[in-house]
C-alpha cells in the first residue's frame, strides 16, 4: 500500500526557533500533499495544500509567512514552524494524493509529528 | 474550517456490543471518507462512500449516508478492545480535493 512517512515524529524546541518538518512519499508520486494541525483531542484542521511546483494554498487564518509549505518534488513537502511559540505546540499530519489515482481524492497519511515549543 | 458535528463524543461499550457514530455535514460532498486514529498516531482510512451511494459495508463496519439530511452513519459491529480509538467522518466537497473532517467520536471499548 502507500506509505507517508513524516520526520522527525517528535521534537522540542525553545520559543523563537524555526522547525522544519519533512513528508514523504515513500512509495508514489504524490500530485497534492495536505497539511493538518491537531490539538489535543479535537479533530484535524487543514491548515495548507500544497502542489509540487506551485505556492501552497492556505485556509483562512493560517498565516503563510509563519508555516511556509515547499513541495519541491512530488514525494516531498516541508512544513517549516518559524518564529515557534507554545501556542503552535501541536501534532501536525501531512497526507498525500497519489498521482495515478486521482478520482475519489484516496488521501494517505502520515504518522505524524508532536511539536512542543517551550 | 471544520465542516461538521459528530455524535456522540465520546461513547463507552463493552467487546461484543455494536458501536453507531454520526456525522453531519453542512455542504454537498462528492463523497465521504470514514478514518480511525489511534491515541497520538496517524490516520488510517477505513472506508469511502460515494455520494450516489446509500450504504456501504467493509467487514465489520457499516457506513450509511443520507444526502437530503447531510448525514452518515458508521456502524461498528461486535466491537473488539482493539477497536478503540478515534473515528473521524471527512468530507470531499470537490475543489483541489480538500478533506475537511468531523469533530470525531472517542470509542472506548472494554473488554
């Protein structure tokens, strides 16, 4: 089956840091990769999707300069935290689309990564 | 923004009862996807309905949806402790393809 995987799974960091986040596609070649934010016991609110080679699309009221989103190749996106503060202490999901099989939006995902700002 | 209400939030049986979740949603959809997530882990899909589809069945789950009323259903039956998780309803409006998901339902199913 299709694998995403995400790196690092987990990381701490000091508030003010950037962190970046890595998705992969390990195993296809992913038209559309998606970024999700999940705070503790709530649902996955889609913060971006991003297509390789074009500026990522943002949802009304994520910040584009803060979560910069670059999909420089169809089996990878990066999700980069800048300036990190607690309030973005978060478990960010990515998932992808493969390229072959577009019609029913069939979405893979990651496993994700908790991020704790400190 | 979340498209979505689920119920219940949380639900609490015992192994062998059937578990029943809903889920609404507020736009028409091309179809609707139902996934788990264990506690702290990714997604895993467990199945997809069309929206010209009425029911749908994938081993022990049961998937219903009522395009006039904007719900779906997700039927669980002779729940395992190993079923215990979060289940999320997603929805696929169209339009790059975005899944906006549900509130979701906490099972907890003891043995």
């Amino acid at each position: 089956g299709a694998v995403v995987s995400q790196h690092p799974s987990w990381v701490i960091c000091k508030s003010g840091t950037s962190v970046k986040i890595e998705c992969r596609s390990l195993d296809f070649q992913a038209t559309t990769m998606f970024w999700y934010r999940q705070f503790p016991k709530q649902s996955l609110m889609l913060m971006a999707t991003s297509n390789e080679g074009s500026k990522a699309t943002y949802e009304q009221g994520v910040e584009k300069d803060k979560f910069l989103i670059n999909h420089a190749s169809l089996t990878l996106s990066t999700l980069t935290v800048t300036s990190a503060h607690p309030e973005d202490s978060s478990f960010y999901i990515c998932s992808a689309t493969p390229k072959t099989r577009f019609s029913y939006n069939e979405q893979f995902f990651g496993p994700g990564t908790r991020l704790t700002v400190l | 923004s979340q498209q979505g209400e689920e119920d219940p939030q949380a639900l609490s049986i015992q192994e062998g009862e059937n578990a029943t979740m809903n889920c609404s949603y507020k736009t028409s959809i091309n179809n609707l996807q139902w996934y788990r997530q264990n506690s702290g882990r990714g997604l895993v899909h467990l199945i997809l309905i069309r929206s010209n589809e009425r029911e749908k069945h994938s081993g022990r789950l049961r998937v219903t949806l009522d395009t006039s009323k904007k719900s779906s259903s997700l039927l669980i039956t002779a729940s395992r402790a190993a079923d215990t998780a979060s289940y999320f309803c997603a929805t696929d409006s169209g339009g790059y393809n975005k899944l906006i998901f549900g509130a979701g339902t906490r099972l907890a199913v003891h043995p």
